[in-house]
C-alpha cells in the first residue's frame, strides 16, 4: 500500500478516535456526573463502560498518534532544521 494512503487512513481512524474520545468524555462530565449525593449510573452504556470506553479510545489515540509521528517523521525533521538552517529546507524534498 502506498505511504499516502497508510497516513490517510491513520488520520482518518486518529479523527474518528478522538471524536469517540471526546463524547465519551463529554457524558462522562456532563450526563454522567456527580450530583452531589451520587453518580447517574445509566447514559446508553452504564457508568464502568463509558469510562472503559474513554479508557481504551485514549490508549488507541496514544498509538495512533505515534504512528502518525513515524510516518511523517521526515518531514518533522526537515521543518526543525529548516527553523535553524535556511539551505536545509531546500534539500528537504518531501
């Protein structure tokens, strides 16, 4: 499979992730929250199942995300000695 492909589909799983990670977040601090005397127990999943959810999306994300920086390594590398080097920008061909 192509390089750009692979980085497509990385990205799109790291997009699709974190949404999973941000709502899960979201009903856990919203829906699911204390309400002074104890936890609503029940949004869809119960409360153990969202935060298993959040727990296992934020793991994925993790790995994701240093795939995400292996593949597009090189082109990290170029824009850093670019910060520092003028001429090494032009030897970067990504």
């Amino acid at each position: 499979m192509e390089k750009i492909k692979v980085k497509f589909i990385v990205d799109a799983l790291m997009f699709l992730d974190f949404l999973i990670l941000a709502f899960s977040g979201f009903v856990l601090w919203k829906i699911l929250k204390h309400d002074g005397l104890h936890f609503r127990e029940q949004f869809i999943f119960y409360r153990w199942e969202w935060l298993a959810i959040h727990d296992w999306t934020s793991a994925i994300l993790i790995v994701l995300l240093l795939v995400h920086l292996l593949l597009n390594w090189t082109w990290i590398k170029c824009m850093i000695l670019g910060l520092f080097k003028r001429k090494n920008r032009k030897e970067c061909k990504i």
